[in-house]
C-alpha cells in the first residue's frame, strides 16, 4: 500500500505539537493526547501512548492549536507501528478546502518563526 510521505508538503515539527483525538470504539467515545511529528493537508504521523490500541482504519476526531489557530478534522487510522516504547500511528486526514487553506497559511506563519 502506497502512503503519501512524499506528498509535496509534509511539514515536521522539531518538537512535537501536543493534540487530542476523539476515537469511538464499540459505542463509547475515548479522548487521548497525542503528539504530532509531522503534518500535511491529508496526513498525519502521531506519537500515541503505550496503552492505546487503535486498528486500522477507526475513525477518529484530531484536535490540534498552532499558531493560537485552533484546527479540528476527521480522519481514519491507517497503520500503527511500536518503536521501542513510542508507539506511532499515522492517520488520513479528510478536509475540507478550507482547512487545507488555513494549515498551510498557518503552518508558513510558523516555520518563519521557528527557523
């Protein structure tokens, strides 16, 4: 299966930025932290903790601040993978036009400041 870590903007973060995902697994709603590493408009590579386990394909609800811009998409899992104790999950992300707009707006506000 082909992942788009080549896509054309695939931002990584020298620090992770902390956000939150909403999972609903068997009719109940669980809200984790995460950390992003690295972001594009349609993905995502994320630092989950140990004890979560997602499967493929669950959909999921990211919450995440940049720039004091608060950004909130849909996505699905798309494959997780345990190096040492840091567990990763990389995620499809589904938005709409908009959002794509205002990431990369933002996202250029905040590699100028952290250059």
């Amino acid at each position: 299966m082909f992942y788009k870590r080549n896509e054309p903007f695939r931002y990584t973060f020298g620090s992770p930025i902390e956000s939150s995902i909403e999972v609903e697994q068997e009719e109940k709603k669980e809200t984790y932290t995460v950390a992003i590493h690295d972001l594009s408009q349609t993905g995502a590579r994320m630092e989950l903790p140990t004890a979560v386990e997602l499967s493929n394909n669950t959909p999921l609800f990211l919450t995440f601040t940049l720039m004091e811009e608060t950004f909130e998409v849909r996505g699905t899992t798309m494959w997780t993978k345990e190096m040492g104790r840091t567990k990763y999950v990389g995620i499809h992300l589904d938005p709409d036009d908009e959002w794509k707009k205002r990431l990369v707006n933002t996202l250029k506000q905040y590699a100028r400041k952290h250059i």
